[in-house]
C-alpha cells in the first residue's frame, strides 16, 4: 500500500485484533485507501514529492489514521446499526445507517483533516481543494445560446 498503512496502526489505536478481524481488518483498509484515492486524487503525488521531513511524516501519519479510524469505525459496527430499541412488549426495532454503504466512509471533518496536512506539507494555503482534483468552471454565455467563454475579470 502507498501509504503503508497496516492492521498495526489500528492494533494501536484501538485494540489487539482477532486473527479473522485481522484479515477483515487488513481487506477493508485496502478499501479505505481505494476510497481516499478516489476523494483525494492528487494526495498520492503531493505525498511522493514531498522531501523527507517533519512535513511529511505528519501527513502520512495523519493518512494512516484517518484509514484505521476508518476501518475501527466498520470493525465496531460491520452491520451498521444506529439504533436499537426493545418495546414494552418485549420486541425489538433496529435501525441501519443506509446512507453510508458498505459501512466504510469517511467523516467531513477526517478529509479536512488530511487537508490541513497537506496544505501545511506543500506549504500551499488551506482549501478543499489542496488534495482534490479541481474541476474547473468557466463563465459560459447562456442566454444566448452562445457557448463562448466570457473573459474572467
């Protein structure tokens, strides 16, 4: 893995894991890395061009336990519940968290924090876009229908 993440730096921040957790474990952080990839695009390529330093390692720290917060995360709850009820009559309600698939996500404030890391490892201003794939959006003509770029100010 890029960022030599391992079922260690869960062990580390949560507890000593099974013999299947760490298979399970080990398969979902090559998932969580997939999906940081995916919503971080450029991080790989800052992270290698960064010159050895205090820089980097806080970034590929900051990296690794955004990943194994994410997989401690599923390996606390595989089934995703988020809410169990038990009646007067003695039934029970489940709820499930449907909106993150898989049970394996990132927080919000998880990928702000791999910005900041990043944006203090280039030394580039904070943005959401520091470790993003900037999506340009030019000004069109629309009310025309003519699709010329209009200058930008």
């Amino acid at each position: 893995m890029p960022f030599d993440v391992s079922t260690a730096d869960i062990e580390t921040r949560w507890r000593v894991l099974s013999t299947e957790e760490e298979d399970v474990g080990l398969q979902r952080l090559l998932d969580a890395e997939r999906k940081l990839r995916l919503l971080r695009p450029k991080l790989l390529g800052i992270y290698t061009d960064l010159d050895a330093g205090d820089a980097k390692d806080d970034l590929l720290e900051t990296v690794r336990a955004v990943l194994a917060g994410s997989v401690i995360r599923y390996l606390r709850n595989p089934d995703m519940n988020n809410r169990q009820d038990i009646g007067a009559d003695g039934s029970i309600g489940i709820g499930f968290d449907t909106l993150n698939a898989g049970g394996l996500y990132f927080t919000e404030d998880e990928l702000a924090e791999i910005d900041q890391a990043a944006a203090v490892a280039t030394e580039v201003p904070l943005s959401p876009f520091v470790s993003r794939r900037l999506i340009s959006t030019f000004p069109y003509r629309t009310s025309t229908g003519d699709p010329t770029i209009l200058p930008t100010p």
